[in-house]
C-alpha cells in the first residue's frame, strides 16, 4: 500500500510538472511514471493509455516537439543491427539440431 501511495504521488507530481512547464522530457517522465503504474499493477493499461493521451495532446496544443525525444529511439536500433548479426552467424548451426528433431519424430509416427 505504501509503495502504491509512492508511485501514485511520483504521477501526480510529474504531471504536475508537465503542466507547469510543458517540455518533450517532462513529457516523457509523465510517460514513463504512468508506464511504471501499469507494470506495477497500480493503474489499468487503457487508463494509462487515456492519460497518456491526454498529456500528448496538452503537449501538441503547447507547441511541444516531440522530434527530440524520437532521436534516441532511432539510435537504439541503430546499435540493435550490428549485434543482431552475430546471433545470425549464433542461429544457422542452431537451426541444423533442430531440423533433425522433426524428422526422428516422424519416423516415429
């Protein structure tokens, strides 16, 4: 109960904090205490979603650019595509195993 009292003031006072000075990163730390909610079990995921909503549209009409906040989740990907290659290399001798499997299993049948 304490903890769900704690989580519920962090929203509140980042929403708060939005609306007195609408900026992309009060913006997304609204977000993302409202995305704690719901991993926490604290609040219903289409009752985020509402807020959510709500906030970025409050953000839209104050004229908050969102292109700041887009920059990092396209470097994220950027840095995901050199690993994703090497677990290509990792899957193709996986996939030989694996192929043998189905076949004793229908030579069993």
């Amino acid at each position: 109960r304490e903890k769900n009292i704690g989580i519920k003031k962090d929203i509140k006072s980042a929403v708060k904090a939005f609306h007195a000075n609408p900026t992309a990163t009060t913006l997304a730390a609204a977000h993302s205490e409202l995305d704690t909610a719901v991993k926490k079990g604290l609040l219903k995921k289409n009752t985020v979603a509402r807020r959510k909503s709500a906030l970025s549209k409050a953000a839209k009409e104050a004229g908050v650019k969102l292109e700041a906040a887009k920059k990092p989740a396209a470097k994220a990907p950027a840095a995901k595509k050199a690993p994703a290659t090497k677990p290509a290399a990792k899957k193709a001798p996986a996939k030989k195993p694996a192929a043998k499997k189905p076949a004793a299993k229908k030579a069993d049948k």
